[in-house]
C-alpha cells in the first residue's frame, strides 16, 4: 500500500443519539466523533489523532432531516449533508441564501458526504496546525503563523493563536438568528449559533463549546428573517475546493425604504465567525444610498492587529461590505 | 501525484468487471484464479443466507467476517478492516483499480465513484459506510464489451492526456449526466470542480462531457 493506512481503530455505528453520547461517556478520550467524516479522517490518515474507537453517527435518521417549522422556520438535522440542504426546497424557499453558502463549499463529492453539523464543528485549517506542528493550539508553546507565512490568518479578536474560522455555512446561518441543539449525559441544551464558536482567548484548543460527549443534533433557523434581502460571497484562491479568505452573509429587513434591521457576519477575519457591528450600527435606520454604504463599509475592522502578510484583508472587509451592502437583493 | 499506480502484489485475485481482459487482469488471473474458484465454490451454497439490501449482516457476512458490497451491480463478499476506506477494498481487494488514489487526502478528485449515483471520495469514504448502497466505479460503465458514451467520447475528444484523473472525471460526469442530460458549459464545469487534472487538460474533458451529453 503506497497511501496513508489508518490505524486500526473500532468503529461503532451508534443507533440514536442517547447510544452516541453513552459511548462517548464509556470511551472518554479513546473515542471520536464522526458524522461524514470528511474533515476527520485526515487526522486519521496523518496520525496526528489516534482514537481506538469512532463513534458514527451516520446511522441516526432522524439526524438527517430537514424540515419546515409550525411557525415558518427550519430545523435542519446536524447530519443533514451539506449537498442535502443545498437542494432542499424548504431551504431555497425563503433562506436561500443558506443554500448559496453551502454550494460554495468545497466540491460536489465533499457536499455529498460532509454534513452540515460538521461544518459548524471543523476544526482550524491552520496549515500549521494541521501540519502537525507543535504550536500554542496543538499544546506547544509559539505561533508558527505569527512568525511564519499568515497570509489566510485572522487580523482580529485574536490572542496567541491567530487562526481564522474557515465556515461558510456558520455565517450564513449567523445572519439568520440560528440556534443550535446540543444533547449531553445532562440532557439537551440549545444557544444561539453566535455563542456556540469559541476565541483562543477563552480555549485555545477548540473551536466550538462542545463537551467530549456532546452531541450537535439541530440547527433551527427562526422565521424572523425569511425572504428578507440576502448576499453571500466568498473569496477564496480558486473557484472549488479553497476555503474562504474571506467571505460575508448579509441578511438586511426594509421597511418604507429604510434599513430597519440586518446583519452583516464575516469568517476568515478572526477565529469565530464576526458580526460585523460597527458596519452595521452605521447603516441601520438609514436608507441603502450610494454615500450611506460608502462610509459603512470604510473601516469595518476597527479593532483589527493585521501581520505583515494578511494586512490586505482590511480592505477586502472593507469591500466585501461595500458589495453585500449595494447587492442585496 | 504522490503515488505511482502499480499492480498490488497482494491482491487475492478479484475480477473486474470491464469487458475484456486487461494486463492486469491476466497477472491477476494467474495468481488468483485458483483462489476465486475455491471461494466460490465453498459459499455458493450459502449465499442465499447473506444480507439483504438493508445492511442487516446474514450468515455468511456472520461466519465469514466479510461484508457484503454491491458493486457495479453485482454482490461481492470481502473482509474489511474497520479503518479501511473504499478506495482500498476497491483497489486491492476487489481487483478494481480503475479508481486511482491521487491525493488521498479528498484533494484531487481521482478516487471519484458513486454510492446510490452521488459522486464521493472514496479515498475519504469507509467501505463499511457503503454496506446496503449501491457503488459504481468506472469499471461498472461498459456493458457487454461496449463502452459507455462518456468513455468514448473521452477517448475521442482527448479527454484523457496522461488520463490519471480520466476514471474520477467519467464518474463525475456520469452523475452529472443522469440528473441533467442537456447541461450547459458552465454546468459541466460545475459538476467537474470536484475532480483536479494535472495536465490542465480541462478543456477536452469539458468537450467530452458535452459531447457524450449530445449522444445520450
Ligand atoms: C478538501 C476540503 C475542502 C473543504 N472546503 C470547505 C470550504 O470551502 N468551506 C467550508 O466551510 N468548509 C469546507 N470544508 C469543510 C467541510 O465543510 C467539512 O469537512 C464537513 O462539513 C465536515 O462534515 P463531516 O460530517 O464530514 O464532519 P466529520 O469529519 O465527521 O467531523 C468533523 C468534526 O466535527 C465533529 N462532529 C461532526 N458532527 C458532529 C455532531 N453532530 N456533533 C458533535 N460533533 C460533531 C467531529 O467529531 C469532528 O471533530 C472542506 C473540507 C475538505 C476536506
Ligand atoms: S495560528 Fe493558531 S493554529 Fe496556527 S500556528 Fe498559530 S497557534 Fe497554531
Ligand atoms: S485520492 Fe485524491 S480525492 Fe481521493
Ligand atoms: S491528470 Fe493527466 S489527463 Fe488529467
């Protein structure tokens, strides 16, 4: 064999949630969660990660499903793929703009198995990290990204650890008020999607807020923002396949020509995906005019501490603001 | 590409499915012809006993450890480890190595079949996960020695320079092509941006798509 075996390791089909996360519980950090797969067999493959136990949850159904809510919702299962939630009608009808993102996301044969929940909990493409080195978010004691090459790095809200969130899905699914249900030992438990992301500031070594042996089960999207105005764009190197440098999803309400209410929410910028605030606060209760989006867009960042290499990512904020502001539609 | 595509010494001698021999196939054929008419002779009788279409493991997949794949139509019994992905039951197990492993790393594209007519990675993919599903490899495409239109109209449009990535590139186009038999240009292309070619021959793949989606 000339490819990358895995080692051998047991892998479990659990058969409902309650099965997943008790055998979570019984092989504590001898075990790891898959849904598609996709993103954690490469850990497999280059040995950084060594489970003896995957804990599928491909076999829950019910996990697949996505469905339209009494009230005009969505509730999307976590093990819904992305291809599946792409097409789904209830999706296009009203949040199309979640269905834009996930057709951005890297290629048809990645749609058809990566799932939606593990979109939302990938982990760092830090080249470095994911190279294997020994940095502050792999228990090490420097940040190869902050001395090295950072050009697809953070230029914000970061501390040691200067990764960006690669997620497309997570900021379309921002901009539309989305919550996220959780199930643990303890029960089930939900929050807004905006606080499930964690900052190197407050756990340098994760992503999100799951426990070991919790489980993402749903994404609901609440009606509040359907077939409102929506624009999603992202930037990347090549046109399949590149994770975002940088990309934005706008959700704007108007009312008698006036913005009344929108949101503006960019990955690629820092380590969690950012509501872009200061931008929105300028345009919010004005009218989307030439001079209006003009001065919105001027300065999206203002708090940003760009490296060298990645400085370029102040004006490409600053543009893709300016885009989504005079694009909507 | 880092890896060559060599003959796997260690195959036990499965067939392929395409029409005629291949090289391959006759080196294989001599070592494992004997093997193949062992097996089949010990589990004929049982397999009446074996899986259904729902994954459900029978006596043969029981007594045996081998699960039970349904490849290019046809059932094909093979002992898979847990950590083991398509791609290499497919290759060195089953005989298949017309799906190539390119990047193994979901990156190129090569390793490209469908599983119940979606295009998928199968260097990505666990053969246990395809249990109960339906995979086609390229192998799978030619029927009775007659080779399938998007196979021909690769060979004539040139579709495959070095044609590395030909095997990937056909599955993705068959999918595209069983959904939408009259896409445009920049559907094909669309439908392609999964597969990598390292000889930049994209050009003439793209014309073979729509070429074979003329003549389907
Ligand atoms: C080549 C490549 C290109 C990509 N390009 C992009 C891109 O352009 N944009 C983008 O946004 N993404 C991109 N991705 C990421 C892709 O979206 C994810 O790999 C995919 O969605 C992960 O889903 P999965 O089901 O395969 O997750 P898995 O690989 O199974 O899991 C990923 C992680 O999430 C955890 N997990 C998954 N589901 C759950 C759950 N329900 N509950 C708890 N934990 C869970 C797993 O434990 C694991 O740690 C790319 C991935 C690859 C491999
Ligand atoms: S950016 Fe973060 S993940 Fe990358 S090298 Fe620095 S500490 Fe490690
Ligand atoms: S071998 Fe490259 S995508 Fe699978
Ligand atoms: S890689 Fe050589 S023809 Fe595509």
């Amino acid at each position: 064999m000339q490819q990358d075996m895995i080692p051998p390791l047991e892998h479990i089909d659990a058969t409902s949630v309650e099965h997943a996360v008790r055998l979570l519980g019984e092989h504590g950090s001898d075990a790891a969660t898959i849904a598609g797969n996709t993103d954690e067999i490469n850990w497999l493959k280059n040995r950084d990660r060594t489970p003896e136990v995957l804990v599928d949850l491909k076999p829950i159904e019910e996990l697949k499903e996505i469905e339209e809510t009494s009230d005009g919702g969505l509730r999307i299962g976590a093990l819904a793929t992305l291809s599946d939630v792409q097409n789904h009608d209830a999706v296009n009808d009203g949040y199309s703009i979640i269905a834009d993102a996930m057709g951005e996301i890297a290629t048809p044969q990645i749609r058809n198995q990566g799932t939606i929940g593990g979109n939302l909990t990938q982990d760092s493409r830090c080249w470095y990290y994911r190279g294997g080195f020994d940095c502050y978010r792999a228990g090490g004691n420097t940040c190869y990204a902050i001395t090295g090459e950072s050009s697809d790095h953070a230029v914000t809200d970061y501390s040691r650890c200067i990764t960006a969130h690669p997620s497309d899905g997570a900021v379309a699914l921002i901009a539309l008020d989305a919550e996220v249900v959780v199930r643990g030992p303890r029960g089930e438990r939900r929050e807004p999607l905006s606080e499930f992301f964690v900052g190197p500031e407050d756990n340098i070594t994760v992503m999100h807020d799951l426990a070991h042996d919790e489980i993402l089960t749903h994404i609901e999207v609440p009606s509040d923002w359907r077939g409102t105005n929506f624009y999603f764009e992202k930037v990347r190197g090549r046109d399949a396949w590149d994770f975002a440098i940088g990309n934005i999803a706008a959700a704007v309400k108007t009312s008698g020509g006036t913005v009344s209410d929108l949101r503006l929410v960019a990955n690629g910028f820092a380590p969690t995906p950012k509501r872009l605030r200061t931008a929105e606060r300028s345009i919010r209760g004005s009218r989307l005019s030439e001079g209006n989006i003009a001065s919105a867009s001027e300065n999206v960042l203002p708090n940003a501490r760009p490296q060298s290499d990645n400085e370029y990512k102040l004006n490409l904020a600053d543009g893709l603001v300016k885009r989504a502001l005079s694009n909507v539609a | 590409m880092s890896t060559t595509d060599v003959p796997d010494e260690s195959e036990p001698g499965g067939s392929d499915d395409s029409g005629g021999p291949s090289r391959r196939d006759i080196i294989k054929g001599t070592i494992g012809g004997t093997l193949v008419a062992a097996n089949a002779y010990l589990f004929n009788n049982i397999r009446q006993t074996s899986a259904q279409g729902d994954g459900t493991p029978g006596v043969r997949e029981r007594f045996s450890n081998q699960l039970k794949l349904t490849v290019n139509g046809r059932e094909r019994f093979v002992r898979v480890e847990d950590q083991e992905r398509l791609a290499e039951t497919l290759r060195s197990k089953l005989g298949l190595t017309g799906t190539k492993f390119g990047c193994d790393r979901a990156m190129c594209g090569a390793c490209t079949v469908q599983i119940e007519g979606d295009p998928i990675y199968s260097c990505t993919y666990f053969t246990k996960d395809a249990v109960g599903k339906e995979v086609t490899t390229v192998e799978g495409l030619s029927e009775g020695g007659q080779l399938h239109p998007i196979q021909e109209s690769f060979i004539e449009e040139l579709g495959g320079q070095c044609a590395f990535c030909t095997p990937g590139m056909i599955m993705s186009a068959k999918s595209l092509l069983e959904e939408n038999g009259d896409p445009t240009r920049e559907e094909v292309k669309d439908a392609l941006e999964g597969n990598l070619c390292r000889c930049g021959n994209y050009e003439n793949e793209i014309e073979s798509v729509l070429t074979a989606a003329e003549r389907m």
